[in-house]
C-alpha cells in the first residue's frame, strides 16, 4: 500500500523519536541530542546518535541511519506497512486509503478484528472460569506456566452455543460472525452454530499482534483434534505463521527462525526462551511463509517431527523452495530422534537439546539428496543415470543461475565421489552416498591443463593452487589499477573461496567505484588505512610473484593483460559453461533463431566483453 507522504510527515512530527528508539536502546542525552550503544552492531563505546531536531538517528561505527520508520523495520523487523500502520496507531492517526473501495474494505477488516478480539476475550475468560478448568488442567500438563497461557492468550470454548450467546448483538450481528469464522451456519437452512466447540483455543495473531483467527484442540475423542478457523478476510493460512508476532524480534537478535509443525511446539519452545520459533497452520509450508522467512534470516531452520508425516513435510518444503533459491537464501533441516518432536524434547532435555541439534542442521542440498537418494539400491549405471537425471531435474529447478550452477556442480561432485568409492571397494548401500554437504571439492580445473606460461601454479594441494590464483588476480589489479575501468564487472563476478581475500577484493571495488582517478599507491594507502594491510602484505608477496610475474608492479603491459586475462578466464569459465548449457537448453526446448544467436553469442563471449548489439573489447592497447 502507498502511503501520502504528507501522511508520513505527519507521523514523524507527531512523534518523538528518541522516545520510540529509548524503548530498546539506553539514551544519555549530550546537549541537544542523545547517544547510546547501537543496537545494530555489538560495540562498548556508544556511537550511536538520536536527534530529535533532525528527526533521525545515525551511528558513527556502522553507518545506520534513518528515522522513525526506518528504525521500526531495521529493529523490529516489521515490514514498512506494518512499521507506518503501528507508529500511525501510536500517533492517534487513522491511515488513510486511496480508493473508496479500499477505506470500505479497511472498515469492515478493522470491524472483523473488533469481533475476533471481543471472541478472544471470552475464551481467555472462560478458561480461567469453571467452564474452562478441563482447558486449563490439559495446558498446565503440557507443561505451560500460567504466565505462558496468559502471554499467548490461550483460552477455552465451551460445549453448545456459548460464544454465540455470549457476544452476538446489534453492534457484533450473526453476520460478522459468521464472517469472521467464529459461527457455521448449515446447508439444510437449521440455525448457525459456535465454530469452536469443546476446545482449547490458541489465537493466531497478525505482524501486529491482533487477533484475526484461533485455532482449538478437542477435549474429547472428536475429530479433528486440531481445528482452525476457515479462511475469512482477515485470515489465509497460506501467509499465515503462527507465532510470527512474538518471533520477528527475536530473529532479529539471535540470526535466526525455527520453523515447527504446531503451535505446543511454538508456546513450549518460546517458554524455553526461543522465541524466535513459528509453525504453518495445517498446511505445508508455502512459497508465502518461505518468503515471509527470508525477510527475517538467510537459512530458516525446519525443525519437524521425527516421524515419517515429520520427514514427508520437510520434504515438500524442500521440493518448494527450490524454485525459490537465490544467493545466501536457502533452508537448514534438524532431523529429531524417531517419535520425537520440538516440544516433547525440550520439555524433557531443555533447550540445550534442540540448540545442539540446531547447529547441526544439515543444508538443503542434503535433504534434496536425500529425497532422491536414500532407500534406493544405486547399484548399477542404469540407476546411477538415474538418480543424476533426478538430482539435475531437481537443480534444473532453481531459477537463479548461479545458485542454480552450484547445485548442479555439487551433486555431480557428490554422485563422482560416489562411484569412486565404489571403485575403491568400499560398497554403495542404499541411497548410494552418505558424506557430508559441507562443501564440495570441485576438482582442480588446472591439473590436466597445458602449462602456463603465465601462472605457473605451486606444485601442491588444489586449495593452496586456487587461493594462490585469487591472489594473483588480487595482485594484478593492485599494481595495475587500470585493468578495473574494464574487469571491474568480471572480478565482482569471480567466487573467491578465501574469507579474508574475499573482503579484500570488496574493498578493492568499493574503492575504485568511489574514486575519480586511481593508482597503485593510492589504492594500496587506501587499502591500508581500512585494516587491510596484513592481508595486503601477503597478496603482494614473493610467494604470488613467483608464481605470477605477470602481477608485478614492473611487469610489462602486454605481460600484464595476457596473464591477467588467461587467469580470469579460468576463473570465469565454470559460469560461462553454465550459462552456455542454459542457452542449449533453451535452443533445444526452442530452436528459434533467437535462441541459437543467443548461444553463439555466449560461445564467443568472454572476459572483456560486454553484451551489446555490436561487440567490442573492454580492454585493448
């Protein structure tokens, strides 16, 4: 929704910033404005400011900066709807809408929330009534303190009509109810009912902490055991988390989501003090609740029954994020012990238990594996075509290229190690591989070429051979800054293996999209003065020259960009294989005369090269 920024202004005026931000953060005012400790990076000297004149903050350490708003989304982790609707709350502003179909529709939804309120009240209240003493003696045996129910509002429904009797009126009519999903009213034209009858009653609340539907467990032998309330206006269990109000900022501080099946699995975990915990609704997890996830964390962690209904879930979450999968977006999965699941292990191991399993997660990549793999005899060619066929299907899946490439290249590493295993007589079982998807090796792409006469690798492992590789590349553009008006774009594109060159390499192109002219020595100062230097030293060493003489600072120019541009394309090529296979497909599936100009293209393409209707070179001289 598009907010008036006239709107937005006011709510900025109308509040005042350092009070909102004093809610959560320790301010000391210092003449007219106030510092404190970041909440956005750890730190023990405050770099925080708060000014209320400027309205916004901004810290010296890490660069935040924004205002009322912003600070709602960046700490809070609302969406901005969601941060604007609470700050206009707080402000006593209405917010407006642009159509009047859209002011009606608000209207009613803020009526139905009105409703949905007024039906939570009563199953709080009748929980802690005689009515409710069944409800209440069920959660204290699940193990729930009172201070657990009454934080989550857990109720009760008595039998018959009691909710019906209770609230409905001029002001909440039978209509609303029925609306709201509290009431059902027959086919065969007989009087409507309670919806929730015999039950203990979990709200389901909004990002904003309102109720908007419930869900009830029977009492008795009824099914279903667990119910929840039908789709309404208000409520689509398909974008619905349960626990998603209480967990957002507790993903914000601890990095990370679990994901359960149950709401006991969310209140009993939360009781524990994970809080970042949250459950699907009845319904395997979606393309909106994976979405939803991403914009909490990285890698949610599912974390499912260990029982076979458990595994089949975790399954299809896998099989639907694929799809989905982008550059550090994926999932992480806990296998619990056989018949266990979140809230009965950490009722009886606490907490300690499910961290400890946690930090175990295995990858996507394992469970898509294992979906394809485990239980399966991959004793013969036929079958080890076969499982390659289905983990490529799988990989062919992923819409982005490059997390798409690294699953292909992972699983074909992964079936490789398989077969030579077989070889070296250690035997298949089933499901064919059982080793860790802690990473793959890859190969060494330089073993079986022609030697080069410009890098002339280490005769050593291929992890020291490919760092060794980064830092000549590194070198190369230290001491020629020159080369960056024309690879900039090929090095941000480059997968550097090594943490630390990896952050050099960052700098390196920060630093030239910032300056105007740049040489050696500036950049290297540059370099330096960001506490790189050590890093520095090592990429400028005579351990690299050895190896690379095209790098050095005193190398000839045509040295310089042969070398350079041998090694960047091998640096470049597993991508360029990628995209080409991508363009085939496409030719094959299309055999326009798009596509095949589109392949030829990409055949031709290298480093150096931009895409354009006319192709010339990046660099020459």
């Amino acid at each position: 929704m598009a907010f008036p920024p006239q709107f937005l202004d006011e709510i900025r005026a109308r509040l005042t910033l350092s009070d909102i931000i004093g809610r959560s953060v320790k301010l000391t005012r210092k003449g007219r404005e106030y510092t404190g400790l970041c909440p956005f990076h750890n730190e023990k000297t405050p770099s925080f400011t708060v000014s209320d004149d400027k309205n916004f903050y901004h810290c010296f350490g890490c660069g935040a900066h924004g205002d009322v708003i912003s600070y709602l989304i960046e700490n809070d982790g609302l969406s901005f709807p969601d941060a604007v609707e609470r700050l206009a709350a707080e402000a006593g502003l209405e917010v407006p809408a642009s159509t009047p179909q859209e002011r009606e529709r608000e209207e009613r939804r803020a009526e139905l929330v009105e409703v949905v309120e007024a039906a939570c009240l009563f199953f709080e209240s009748t929980l802690w009534g005689d009515a409710g003493r069944q409800g209440l003696e069920y959660l204290r045996g699940r193990g729930l303190t009172d201070e657990t129910i009454r934080r989550f509002r857990l109720g009760f429904a008595p039998a018959r009509n009691s909710l019906k009797t209770a609230i409905v009126s001029n002001e909440m009519p039978e209509a609303m109810m029925l609306e709201a999903g509290l009431m059902r009213r027959p086919d065969d034209g007989r009087s409507s009912y309670d919806f929730f009858r015999d039950r203990v009653i979990f709200p389901i609340r909004d990002g904003r902490g309102r109720p908007i539907a419930f869900g009830g467990r029977t009492m008795g032998d009824g099914e279903p055991k667990y119910l929840n309330s039908p789709d309404t206006p208000l409520f689509d269990k398909r974008r619905t988390l349960f626990g998603l109000d209480t967990a957002r900022k507790a993903a914000y501080d601890s990095g990370r989501v679990i994901v359960t099946e149950g709401y006991m699995d969310v209140i009993v975990l939360a009781q524990a003090g994970l809080n970042e915990t949250v459950a699907p609704l009845g319904t395997a997890l979606t393309e909106s609740h994976i979405a939803q996830l991403w914009k909490l964390v990285d890698e949610p962690v599912l974390c499912f029954d260990g029982d076979k209904a458990g595994l089949r879930a975790a399954g299809r979450a896998a099989e639907r994020a694929l799809p989905l999968l982008a550059p550090e977006k994926s999932l992480r999965f806990v296998t619990l012990p056989e018949g266990e699941d979140p809230d009965s292990l950490v009722s009886a191991q606490g907490p300690a238990a499910i961290n400890a399993l946690i930090d175990k997660a295995a990858p996507l990549a394992a469970m898509v594996w294992s979906l394809e793999a485990e239980g399966r005899d991959i004793d013969t060619p036929e079958r080890i075509a076969g499982l390659e066929k289905r983990l490529e299907d799988r990989a062919l899946s992923i819409a982005d290229r490059k997390v798409q490439f690294q699953y292909r290249k992972l699983f074909r590493q992964k079936l490789k190690d398989m077969v030579n295993a077989h070889r070296g007589g250690s035997g298949w079982g089933r499901g064919g591989y059982n080793g860790s998807f802690g990473g793959a090796s890859g190969g060494n792409s330089w073993g079986n070429s022609p030697q080069n006469a410009r890098f002339s690798g280490p005769r050593t492992g291929p992890e020291v051979l490919k760092r060794r590789l980064e830092q000549a590349l590194l070198a190369c553009v230290i001491n020629h800054p020159g080369l960056l008006e024309t690879f900039d774009e090929d090095l941000a594109m480059i997968n550097v293996s090594d943490p630390l060159l990896d952050k050099l390499r960052e700098e390196i192109l920060k630093v030239h999209a910032l300056a105007e002219e740049l040489d050696s020595t500036g950049l290297k100062n540059q370099l330096s003065n960001q506490g790189n230097g050590e890093i520095l030293q090592s990429v400028l060493s005579s351990e690299v020259y050895i190896h690379a003489g095209f790098a050095r600072a005193d190398a000839p120019d045509g040295e310089v960009r042969t070398g350079f541009l041998e090694v960047l394309s091998r640096q470049l090529e597993p991508a360029r294989r990628a995209d080409l296979e991508e363009a085939r497909q496409y030719y094959i599936n299309d055999p326009t005369d798009e596509n095949w100009q589109r392949f030829e293209k990409l055949k031709l393409d290298g480093p150096g090269f931009r895409s354009s209707e006319t192709e010339s070179p990046r660099y020459s001289g």
